[in-house]
C-alpha cells in the first residue's frame, strides 16, 4: 500500500499510577496504518491492546511519544477537542456494546450527528439501521435487543458519521459464534463499501487472519507484524 | 484545530429528560429530603405572614380605633381630651387588674378589668350571651344601671373559678355589680397584652364608683380614635407632635395594632424558620449522596458520551439540569404541603389567635422557600456533578480506575458562591439579622465538626486494634470501608440530633426553673395598689396570719424614660436584649437605703438624708445595654411630668430570685410627694396561702393579689406552648436526618447484598451476618449520639448559663434518651435496609456478576 498514514504512532509510552503503585502499561510502541487498512492487533490478556487502542482513539494521553491521527498531532490538544475529533473522525465498537440504556436504538445511533449539530441527525441514523437490518426495532431500548442486536446498534453508531477510522475493541467478544460471525461481516462489508480504515482488536486468530495486517502486542510492545504473512519491519523492533 | 462547538442547551434538555426515563428509583430520597425542608420553611412562614396579614388588615379592631393614645396613671387634662376629641370620634376604655368577689361563694379572684364607655368599640363588636342564652353586641345597655345595680360581663373561666353564674352579685371594690353576660369574643383583647386573670367589663361610671381609683393607681386610659375624614395616621402623629409635645402618653396605630403579638410571631417564626433552614441543609445531605449514587450508577454512560464525542460541560449540564428539575418537582411539592400544613396548624392555633385564623396565599414566603430548596439542590450537587464531568472515557477500556479527580476551580467557586448565597439569604430574610447570623455560624460550625467527626470516626475504626471477635472486626470495617455510610449518617443525623438535644436541654432547664427551682424562693403573693393610709394596716393584716414572714413593700409609681444624655429615647443605641427598657412605661419607685438583694457595682449610694437634686440607681444591665454609667442622666416622665436624673450608681440585680426589684430607683426625696401606691411581696407556706389571700382580699378589696404559683404556671404554660413548636420543627430536622440515613443505607444495599452472599459462599450463617449488621448499625448510632448529645449539651450550656445567665441543671436522662433513641433508630433503619440482604441465595447474584 502506498497511501499515506492515517494513523501514526511514535515512540509510545504509558505509565498509569494506581493505588498500587506506576504500571508500565506500554513500553515504546512505534506504529504507522495506512487509510483504508484493516488491521487485527492481537496479542495475551494484560498486553496492552486495549490501550493502545484508547491512545488511537484519543481516549488515552501517553506518558511519551506522539500520537498522529488523521494528520493531527494530538499532544496539546485539550479533552473537548479530543472529543469533537472523535466525534468526526473516529468510531468506535466496544466488546460490551455500551449503549445509552435510556435511548433507543435510533436515539443511540444518532448520538455522534446530534453532537455535531447536525439538523439530518435521525434520518441519517435511521438509514445506518436499516443498513445493519435494524430499521424495524429503531424504537426499542437496548434492554428489549439480543446481544447480537446490541451490537449491529453499536457499530452503526460507529459508523453513522462515515469516520475516516473504525476502532473495534472484541466486538464479538459477548456474542455467540453465528451471532459474531453476523457482526464481522457487516463490519468488513461497511468497510469494503467507504473505505474505512478499520483496526480491530481480537483473541481470534481467524478473524485477524481476514484483516490485511496482523500486529501481536506483548507485554506492552509490538511483538510481530504481519502483512498477508510477511513481516513488517518497525524501528528498533524486530518482527 | 479550531475551538470545539458548544452542544446547545436544546441538546443538553433532551439528554436529560432521556436520561431519565430509566426511572427515578434513586431520587425518592432525594425529592423527600427537600420536601420536608421546603414544606416547613414554607408552612412557617405562610403562617406567620398570614398572621402578620391578619394582624395588619384587623389593626382597626384589633387596636380600637385608629389611633390609641395610652397614659399611665394619670387621665387626660382638659385640653388634652379636647385635643384629641377634634381630631376625631373618641371613646375612653380604661384597664386595670383589680379584685372580683362573688358574695355566694365567698370566692375572690383577680382579673383584667376593663372600664369602657357607650361608644365603645368604635371597631368591631363585642360579642356575648345574655342571661337568655341570646348572642348581643349591645354592650353598654348590659352595663347601664338598672334597679339601682350596674352590670358586668365576664368571661367563662371567671364563671368556673368562682362557682357562679350569669344573673349572680360580684363585688369590684366597694360596688356591687350584676353579671349581665358571658363574653364570647373581645375584639381588642389581642391589643391588651399578657393576662393574669379574665376579663370583666364594666362602665367607666361604674369604675368611678368602685373606689379603685385612686392617686398612683395602676390604671391605664385608653383614649382610641376614629380619625375625622381627611386625618391620616401620619397627619395626628405630627400634629400630636408640633401641639402637645411630649405630654408622656403611649400613641400606637392600626398598622401595628398588636405590637407585641406581631413582634413575638415575627421572632418566633424566624427561628423556626432557621431550624427548618437546618433541616433543608441536613436533607442537602441526603440530596449530596442520592446524586453521587445516581451518578456512580451512570459513568459508564457517560464514558460513553465522551467516546461518541460530548464534551465535559454538555456531560454536566445534562446531569445538572436532570437535578434541578428535581429540586424543582420536589419544592413544588414541599410548597403544597407547607401551604396545607400553615392551614391545618391554623386550626389548632385558632384559639390561641386574635385574629381570624385565616390562611392566605403569601408568595414571598413561598418563594423564598423554594428558593431555599433550589439553593440547596444545587450547593449538594455541583461537587459530585463536576467530579462525574472529569469521568475518563478510557475507563471503559481499562478494569481498574485511576485516583478520582477534583472538581475543576470554576465549580469549587460555585459551591463556594452558592453557600454565601444561601447563607445571606438566610441573614438578610431574617426579622433579627444579627440572631439569623449568629445561628448560620453556630450550625455551619457544628457541620464542619460534625464531617471532621465522621472522618475520625472512620480513622478509628481502621486504626482500631484487631478484635479477636470476627462480628466485631467486621462490623468495625463496615464503617470505613470505601462507600460507607459513616461520615454522611454522623453529619445528618448528627445535626439533627443536636439540635434536638440543645432544644430539650434548654426547655428542661427554663422549666425546671420556672415550675421548681424559682417558686422555691419566689413570694407566694404580690400585692399592688396597696395606699400609702393603708400600708400600715396592711402589713399588721399579714404577718397575723400564722406562717407568714418577710412582708415587704415599696412605693410604686409608673414612668417612661424619654431621653437618655439628652438624646430622646427614640433614637438611642441599645443593645437588644435591654431594648425593653426604654419600650413604654416602666415600673419606678424611691427609697433610702440599698434594696436587700442588690449590689451596687459603681458608684455611690446616696446618703439617709439626702435633699439634692434628682439621682437615679440603675441596673447594671441596662446600663451596659445602653452603653452609660455613673454621671450620665436620664429623664424620666412621671405623670405628665418630665424629671431628669443623675445616674448615681450601678446595681447587680437578681431577677431570677423574684423580688421586688426595679430597674430604676429613685433618691428617697424627688418622688416622695408624687401620688403612687405601694406593692408589697410575703413569704407564706402553702398552708397559710389561702388565709393569706382571705385575710387581705377581704380588709383591701381594692388590693389586687397576684398569686406568683398561678403566674408562673401561665409563663409555664406559654414556655411548653412555644417548646412545642420548637421541638416540632426540631424534630423535622431529625426527620430529615432520618431520611438521609435511610438513603445511605439504601444506596449500600447493592453492595451489602454481595457482601452477604461472598460471605455466605465461604461459610458464614445467616445469624453470623445479621450480628455484623446489627454491630455496624449500634456502634454508627452510639457514635453519632454521643457526639450529638456532646454537642447539644455544650449549645444549650452556653444559651443557658452565659446568654440567660441562669443556673444549669444537669438533666441526664434527656442524653440518656438520645443516645438510646438514636442507636435504636440507626439499627432499625439499617436492619430495614438489609433485611433482604440476609435472605438472598448466593448463585444468581454470582451469576450476574
């Protein structure tokens, strides 16, 4: 792939203080993803992935290194402005779905367009529902939607303002085999169709084995990145 | 990157009431807390408003007139009555307290009596059943002479002490009179002041024959005016003024008909209308811990918020305007119920009332209540609502949480701004803001050291030595656990609790005081109006009664001090507590040497045979009230006559020993040929009391006898009165301690039932649990009451010894009570609160895990 990064990372390093003291929870990750790339980032529990995640999604600011997103540089950039970043740029699946108990699924899915003030908001949304196969339960609450429903809900919430990234932390990590498999397609499909850069992380192996790039996170490092199979070099790593 | 757009309230409105569909389960107690606070400010002050509303719209009534123009001992002259007859219809009541005896019984009694003439009452009507049973307002034809006897009308109380009826003799003085009827309602009663005894009505034609009326007399004329067409109030007080001067007489008006009712109601209701401040500010508490469990409830969400991009200050003024409309729903409804509470107390005080007992709509109070609530809301809430703003998004990524976040600056300073808002309010709304102030510190005080309690409390558990006894271990961590409700139950049943216990503490002391310790050494009689060609007699009369002894008397004249240093009496700067002093007339009197219970503390007293110029002894507490002393003068009108007086020493008085004594006495010479009688006081046992009484009622029938046992039970009976309503607004104030309590057990019922079932898991009986519970419960209940009974002790300590300066009676049964009541409370609601906790099966609780 020739096209320029779309997110860059450099020199990352996260030390968090707890009441148990500093944990090391990244130790010098350098990373660069292409636009339109789907990458799986894979790796043991406790390694880092979720993190490194957050730090993508502006969520995490890290002790050391520069985070370049979309061209931003994020050093210096206040909360809020994180924020409004994310909103227009950033989507993101989580494995507990974390949908607005007190919406609908519509109202969920609007969220991201109702903050951007957009006047479209819900007639946007409701054409992302039927996107996912939801249009017919737009007015129900999460309470009243299956586990694989809460999550089409939530990734057509991602994907509602056509984010330039698509941020997946185990989205089928609390669904059933059928159910997962549903969800992923749905993912790569809306990612064939906009080109979304898509990073996805996940215990399985063959799911990450369907994304373009493979990165294996040990204990707060990159491990290994394979592209199609072959290794990927990194700056003082070795794959 | 270019400053992020603000999301529009529009937005923010919509996300709170979507917020709030899942329910407000966790705001009952919030809404309750601020109910009860808000319900009482507003039901004590739309009751004491509409009372004031009644008193101002009856003042004509309530007064008699216009205008009254009072003067003590003395009747108006000539040209002063003429004076006053031109400025409008006049009608001359006169009032003393005199002897009745009815003949059929040979019962003597003494009672308020009332002279009136056949204008009387110029407003209203005074309403009473003839001997027929007929209702009639046509008075002064019930009281004309017939068959050469004059009537009376009487109230119902006299009919009962003296074992007559309506057609039956009653002797006034030298005069027999009829009982003509039974007074059902006196429309200027409210005007008269305290009662010592029933009303009895006669003619001032009458009065001028019952012999009652002599030089000295203590009998005030009452000259009240219908003011002629074109003459304000305003107008007769200036003419009063530039025509007459300062002739010693008392001009009071009907926009303050009542000045002592209207003055006591306001002071009243201003204090229990802080005691329900303080009530409002303990439910605070409970609002405080209601929001930070709905909150804590909430992170997840609003990490998510943050994720899909909302800012920090759209989280919080989602989370805010969810609060306030709350507080909104909850003092509206606090509004209603003190509205209906005001209408319903107005029923039991109807009796009590000189005015129709009629509640009306008073906004001011009402919304100066919900803005209380509104206030408080919001001081309660702002500090969890800005910790919840600073929530990480990333803690939906991570399973540990970071160290929690201050507020930022901006939100700590409207915490702060929203206390002095409160507080002012509270000072400024107040009838005496130097009172209002004082209580807003001591509370404010008593608040910080309740929290810094609640702090130790936990600090010493975790620092206590590791029992050996499990139960005792686990109940002792149960207090200072994370999430306990240790430091919010110490703060809000703590001030509860010591606003109950300073209140009782204080009601006990003034009425052991007044039922046992001061008729220990109080006369058993006072006697008043006795003549200088009697006194003699008089005294020979009572010490021949077996038992009797100290028979002391005194000259007694009335007066009223118009300047002080020159400066008139209006316009000098008294403390408020003496302000009494220089309020109408004063009891004077003279004499030769050093009353028996007085020190002089400054200055000299004058010698044996002193002839100089005008001196005056003053009390000592008056004179630090009016910030004078030995040298400054004072002048003084005696009956129409205008003496000034050198202030020549300072006397310690003793009030509280009942005595005879007077704030003023004059040198022995000055007053000496004015007209006055004599009051005299004498020690009798019980056993001789009523020989006493018989023996000088019957040889002085124009001696009027105060009984002090009867007096003090009337002080008695107000004191329990106005404790009443203290103790019920306090008790709102331990209600909303309550609450609070409740609450917190409530939000830790999540976690008390986990814990049960963990410990059940690894072994532990039900039995074993409900003891840890119990143990928890009784040792936070002990631990607050006796902080609390610690406390009140050294409020009402202080309000007793150094603000009254009485004598402290230790009364340890009311600390014992608390202390008991609270644990018993603390138990109960915990016990309530856990309850289910005991009886859940460990497996779908894991399983939800």
């Amino acid at each position: 792939m020739t096209s320029s990064p779309i997110i860059s990372l450099k020199n990352i390093h996260l030390t968090l203080n707890s009441d148990a003291g500093p944990v090391n929870i990244l130790r010098g990750i350098d990373m660069t993803i292409t636009a339109g790339e789907t990458v799986g980032i894979v790796g043991p529990s406790g390694s880092g992935k979720s993190t490194l995640m957050s730090i993508m999604a502006g969520l995490e600011t890290p002790s050391d290194g520069d985070v370049i997103i979309c061209g931003e540089n994020f050093k210096g950039m206040s909360e809020d402005e994180l924020a409004c970043f994310r909103r227009d740029n950033i989507g993101i699946v989580f494995q507990s779905f974390h949908l607005i108990p007190t919406m609908t699924a519509l109202e969920n899915v609007a969220i991201p367009l109702e903050l951007a003030g957009r006047a479209d908001a819900f007639d946007t949304a409701r054409i992302k529902l039927e996107q996912v196969g939801l249009s017919a339960r737009e007015s129900h609450y999460p309470t009243q939607l299956s586990g694989g429903e809460q999550q089409r809900v939530a990734l057509a919430r991602a994907l509602v303002t056509e984010p330039e990234i698509l941020l997946a932390d185990e989205p089928t990590g609390n669904l059933d085999g059928a159910t997962g498999d549903v969800i992923i397609q749905q993912m790569f499909d809306l990612h064939d169709g906009h080109n979304t850069t898509m990073v996805l992380i996940t215990h399985d192996e063959s799911l990450a084995q369907r994304c373009d790039r493979t990165i294996r996170i040990e204990d707060g490092r990159i491990a290994g990145d394979m592209v199609a199979g072959a290794p990927v070099e990194h700056e003082g790593q070795s794959s | 990157m270019s400053a992020p757009k603000r999301e529009s309230l529009g937005l923010a409105v919509r996300y709170a009431y979507r917020g709030m569909r899942g329910g407000l389960k966790g705001f009952r107690i919030f809404i309750a807390c601020l109910i009860l606070g808000v319900a009482a400010i507003a039901g004590v002050g739309t009751l004491s408003s509409s009372i004031n509303e009644g008193l101002r719209a009856n003042g004509q009534v309530i007064l008699g007139g216009d205008i009254d123009v009072r003067l003590t001992a003395r009747p108006a002259s000539d040209s002063e009555y003429a004076w006053l007859a031109s400025m409008g219809q006049i009608s001359s009541v006169q009032v003393l307290r005199a002897m009745v005896h009815a003949p059929q019984t040979d019962q003597r009694l003494l009672s308020e009596l009332k002279a009136v003439d056949d204008v009387y009452p110029l407003f209203g009507a005074l309403t009473f059943n003839k001997v027929s049973g007929e209702l009639s307002t046509a008075v002064y034809p019930a009281l004309m002479r017939k068959n050469g006897v004059y009537g009376v009308l009487v109230e119902e109380l006299l009919l009962n002490r003296l074992d007559v009826g309506v057609g039956a003799q009653l002797n006034i003085g030298q005069l027999s009179f009829e009982i003509r009827g039974v007074i059902k309602g006196e429309p200027d009663k409210a005007s008269q002041g305290i009662s010592l005894g029933p009303r009895v009505v006669i003619s001032t034609e009458a009065l001028d024959k019952t012999g009652l009326v002599q030089p000295g007399s203590l009998l005030k004329y009452h000259y009240r005016l219908k003011l002629k067409d074109g003459v304000r109030v305003e107008d007769f007080r200036l003419a009063a003024d530039a025509d007459q001067g300062d002739v010693g007489w008392r001009i009071n008006d009907s926009s303050n008909g009542a000045p002592g009712i209207k003055h006591f109601v306001e002071r009243v209701a201003m204090f229990l209308t802080l005691v329900g401040l303080t009530a409002l500010v303990v439910g605070g508490v409970g609002v405080g811990n209601a929001v930070r469990a709905y909150l804590d409830g909430k992170l997840e969400t609003i990490a998510t918020l943050k994720c899909l991009g909302a800012s920090s200050s759209f989280i919080f003024r989602i989370h805010f305007l969810q609060v306030i409309f709350l507080a909104f729903v909850g003092s509206l409804i606090g509004l209603g119920l003190g509205y209906g509470g005001a209408v319903v107390a107005s029923q039991f005080l109807a009796q009590a009332l000189p005015v129709p007992a009629v509640v009306s709509f008073q906004a001011l109070p009402l919304m100066l209540a919900a803005a209380y609530g509104l206030l408080t809301a919001t001081l309660f809430s702002v500090w969890p609502l800005a910790s919840a703003r600073e929530t990480s998004a990333a803690s939906l990524f991570r399973d540990f949480a970071g160290k929690k976040k201050w507020p930022r600056p901006f939100y700590v300073l409207l915490t702060i701004g929203t206390l002095i808002t409160l507080m002012a309010l509270a000072v400024l709304t107040a009838d005496e803001a130097f009172f209002a102030a004082y209580f807003v510190v001591a509370a404010s005080a008593v608040f910080i050291v309740l929290y810094v309690v609640g702090g130790l409390v936990q600090w010493l558990a975790r620092n206590a030595p590791r029992s050996r006894f499990p139960v005792l271990r686990m109940a002792l961590a149960n207090l200072h656990r994370p999430g306990s409700a240790t430091a919010s139950v110490v703060l809000s049943m703590g001030l509860g609790l010591t606003l109950f216990v300073t209140v009782a503490l204080i009601e006990g002391n003034l009425r052991a005081q007044v039922q046992d310790q001061l008729p220990e050494k109080a006369p058993a009689f006072f006697f008043i109006d006795i003549q200088n060609t009697q006194i003699d007699q008089f005294i020979e009369t009572a010490e021949q009664v077996e038992g009797v002894s100290e028979v002391n008397y005194v000259p007694n004249l009335r007066g009223r001090i118009v300047k002080v240093n020159d400066i008139p009496a209006a316009e000098v700067q008294v403390a408020s507590d003496v302000k009494w002093v220089l309020h109408g007339d004063r009891g004077l009197t003279y004499a030769k040497d050093i009353p028996v219970n007085a020190t002089i503390v400054a200055g000299d007293w004058w010698p044996d045979d002193y002839t100089g110029p005008p001196l005056i002894s003053l009390a000592e507490d008056a004179a630090i009230g009016m910030g004078i002393g030995v040298g400054d003068s004072m002048t003084i009108n005696v009956m129409g006559r205008e003496v000034t007086a050198k202030i020549a020493n300072l006397r310690k008085v003793d009030w509280s020993s009942l005595a005879i004594n007077f704030v003023i006495i004059f040198d022995q010479y000055t007053l000496a040929a004015a007209p006055h009688s004599n009051m005299a006081t004498a020690l009798a046992p019980d056993s001789s009391e009523n020989e006493l009484f018989r023996a000088i009622t019957g040889k002085f029938p124009n001696v009027s006898v105060i009984r002090m046992k009867e007096a003090l039970q009337t002080v008695s009976k107000i004191l329990k009165q106005l404790s009443s309503a203290v103790t019920a607004t306090a008790s709102v104030t331990l209600i909303s301690g309550i609450l609070v309590l409740a609450g917190a057990f409530a939000a830790g019922h999540r976690k008390r039932v986990y814990d049960s079932v963990i410990l059940k898991v690894l072994g532990a009986t039900r039995r074993d649990i409900f003891k840890i519970f119990v143990l928890e419960y009784a040792l936070l209940g002990l631990a607050t009451s006796v902080i609390a009974a610690a406390a009140g002790w050294l409020g009402a300590y202080i309000v007793i010894t150094k603000v009254l300066e009485t004598k402290w009676l230790d009364l340890p049964w009311t600390i014992v009570g608390t202390i008991v009541i609270s644990v018993g409370i603390t138990i109960l609601f915990g016990l309530f609160g856990s309850w289910k906790a005991l009886g859940e099966k460990p497996a779908p609780i894991l399983r939800a895990e």
